[in-house]
C-alpha cells in the first residue's frame, strides 16, 4: 500500500493535510520532525509532506532518500499541490478506501489471533463499539465483551450498553460490577493523569480477572484511534496527556494486543460502523472520555460529586436534544469542578460548586472550537441545573479553542 508522511513541524494543519491525502486515496501517517528517522526505519514512504517549521538540517537529510517531497504553507492552498505532488509520489494508484481497510482488517485481526479467544474492552462508545463488531465479524464468538460498569458512567448508560450488545449485536457480554471497586481505588486522588492511570491499571485487572473464568482468552481488543496515540505520545507523538487505553496500560499486561482502529481519526471510525450497518444512535453519540466521569470531576471523585454530574449530565443532555441541537455539537461536555461559590438561596447563603459547560465542534479530537449555540438554550440549561440539581450554585460556559485547550478539562 502506498503511503505518504506528513512531517509536523509545530503547524495546527498537519492533521487537516494528512485527512486531505486520505480523502484522495492514499494512506498517510503524521510524524513530528523529531521522530522522523523511527518512521523512516518502519517503512521508506512514497512520499514526505512538510508542514510548519522544519529545519534545513532535517530537509536536508530528507532529500537524501530520492522520494518527492512538499512543503506545505498556506491551509488555503493545499488542493492543487497535492493532487500534483501524489500523482507524482503514487501515480495513478489509489489503495485507501473504507472497504480496503475493512478488508485488510478483519484479514489482520484473524491472522494475530489465530484459533485463540480474545476479551474486548467495552465502553459503549463508538471506538470500543466498533472494534467489537470489527473483531466480532472476524473471529465470531471467540470473542467476548467485558463491560466494567465502574461507577463512572452517565445515568442510564449502562442499562443502554447492555441491553444494545445483548439485544441487537448478539456478542457474548460479560456485565462486571465494580463501582465501589474503582471508586476505592481512587479516593484521594486529584491528579489528572494519576487518575487516568489508575483507572487504566484497574481495568485491565478486571480484565485479567474476566479473563481467567473464561479460561484461555489471550487477546484483548482496545478501541484504540489514531487521535490518541498521537496525544498519548506512544512512539511519533507528542505528548498531551495519557489515555487510559494508551498510556494507562500496566507494563506487566498478560494480553496481547488487537488494537484494529490505531490508523484511523475519529469520523474514519464512525464511516468502517456504517460499512459495519451499526445503528446511528451508536456512531453519532458524542465522545465520551474512558474514565468516564472521573476526568470530568476535578479534584477528588466521590459518590456525592458523581451523583451531582451525573443529574447535571443528563439535564444538559435532554435540553440540546429539545433544542434540536445535539447533532450539531461534537462533543457537549459537563464538568463538575473542585470550586465552590457563594450564593443566594431560600434559607440564605449558599456555597456550592461550579459547573463547567464545554460544546464543542470537531472532526477527529486533534482540534476543536467551541460551539456558539444560542443564548435561550445556555438560559433553559442554566435555569434547570440551578433549580433542579442540589449542590450547584453557578453554571459557566467554555469558550476556548482547542488548542490550546484540550476538550476535556482534565
């Protein structure tokens, strides 16, 4: 399969022009400049585009290897140089399409598992959904999903996650309980990425548990995406913060991995479901963090903060469906924060938390603006949390981009 490298010198663009090649029917891959000699030792590729601040020192030793090259400036001008640039990297050759990968796929997954059995880590969200089917189309009921209800999720979500696996896709479901559990583990814990950790240790530990009732399951498939590989700085990322799949992982793991979705951005993913026929309600639901709620309490987690959000969550979930406006925003994020301030109730002063709102629009994670949805609907979102949910005592709304703020807050 032909494949270009786009070499990141620092540009907010990389991503855009990686996606851009895909859409023509090349494969690419983004590397920082500084990794660039370790993904030249994985494969010599068709082609390099640059993009930002390279230094001359590097362009130089790129021009060594005889393959075209592009640098890339201006976002405005991209279409017509590529389309030059890769007939001369690739000819006429177009491998890389949605039914190629999914072809190429499920050939993979069935060549690294061989006869033997694998778990999946499921969290209802679409990454982890989809691979479930991926590896489920390939290897049939060899697999089997472990759902680790972690005292984390959004009210009502694990009776959907269930009944959604069981029901419609008929993959053999283990339903784990272990609230109290994770929230154990994690008492006391402020830090943002030690949380992130510990919950990605205590995950796999259930998963080893799971795994040995059943016996001879040496697999485990991850729902693992391109976006948070590069985040996560494993191999030529750069490091933004761990993701519980990623960098979370405990070194002495006993499974081998089968991570299918490590080459794709998020709305690739969401395009192999339909090619997969999963449900809508599935694929378009908004990304949801793996520690779930955890990284969307700051500070501490406890029962008392989870139950706050989660009434808070589904309040601001009903409204922009009313509004007609949950399709429209990528990702609607409510964070509980570690502050508190004073207010005015019927009994006198009040001193309750923070409510952080973070809507967002996106098309893969690697960046993000926040959505200017309408006063009337921050107002109705405002009023209901203020009236009906005990412990809150203001409501703000996020208007940074992403970068540089990360989507979640944590």
């Amino acid at each position: 399969m032909k494949r270009i490298l786009v070499v990141d010198g620092g540009s907010l663009y990389a991503q855009d022009v990686a996606r851009k090649v895909r859409a023509l029917g090349i494969y690419s891959e983004i590397v920082p400049g500084s990794a660039v000699v370790q993904a030249l030792q994985k494969a010599e590729p068709s082609g390099i585009i640059l993009v930002g601040r390279i230094s001359p020192r590097l362009e130089e030793d790129l021009a060594q290897l005889s393959r075209p090259i592009l640098r890339l400036g201006d976002e405005d001008a991209w279409d017509y140089p590529l389309e030059g640039f890769l007939n001369e990297a690739c000819g006429s050759e177009r491998d890389w399409s949605m039914d190629s990968f999914l072809e190429q796929a499920v050939d993979k997954i069935r060549s690294q598992v061989g006869s033997g059995r694998a778990i999946c880590g499921l969290s209802g969200g679409v990454d982890s959904s989809v691979a479930a089917v991926l590896v489920h189309r390939a290897i049939g009921d060899r697999l089997t999903c472990i759902y680790v209800d972690h005292g984390l999720m959004r009210k009502g979500e694990s009776e959907q996650i269930v009944n959604t696996f069981e029901g419609q896709f008929g993959i053999p479901l283990i339903h784990v309980q272990a609230q109290d559990r994770f929230l154990n583990k994690l008492e006391g814990i402020e830090d943002p990425e030690q949380k992130r950790k510990i919950i990605g240790i205590e995950f796999i530990r259930v998963f080893e548990e799971e795994a040995a009732k059943l016996g001879d399951a040496a697999f485990l498939v991850q729902g693992t995406v391109y976006p948070d590989v590069l985040e996560s700085g494993v191999g030529p990322g750069t490091f933004v913060k761990s993701h519980h799949n990623v960098g979370g992982l405990p070194e002495d793991l006993r499974f081998e991995l089968v991570e299918p979705l490590t080459p794709l951005f998020k709305d690739e993913v969401r395009l192999l479901g339909e090619k997969l026929q999963i449900p809508q309600e599935i694929l378009w639901r908004h990304p949801f963090p793996g520690p779930g709620l955890a990284v969307r309490v700051l500070g501490s987690v406890t029962k008392e903060k989870l139950g706050i959000l989660r009434e808070a969550d589904a309040i601001v979930m009903e409204e922009i469906r009313r509004a007609g406006w949950y399709d429209k925003i990528w990702q609607a994020a409510v964070v509980l924060t570690d502050l508190r301030t004073t207010g005015v109730g019927r009994s006198g002063r009040t001193f309750d938390y923070v409510v952080g709102l973070r809507f967002v629009t996106s098309r893969d994670g690697m960046s993000a603006d926040w959505v200017r949805v309408p006063y009337e609907l921050l107002a109705s979102i405002s009023e209901r949390l203020l009236k009906e949910v005990e412990g809150i005592g203001r409501v703000v709304y996020d208007i940074s981009p992403k970068p540089p703020a990360t989507i979640e807050w944590e």
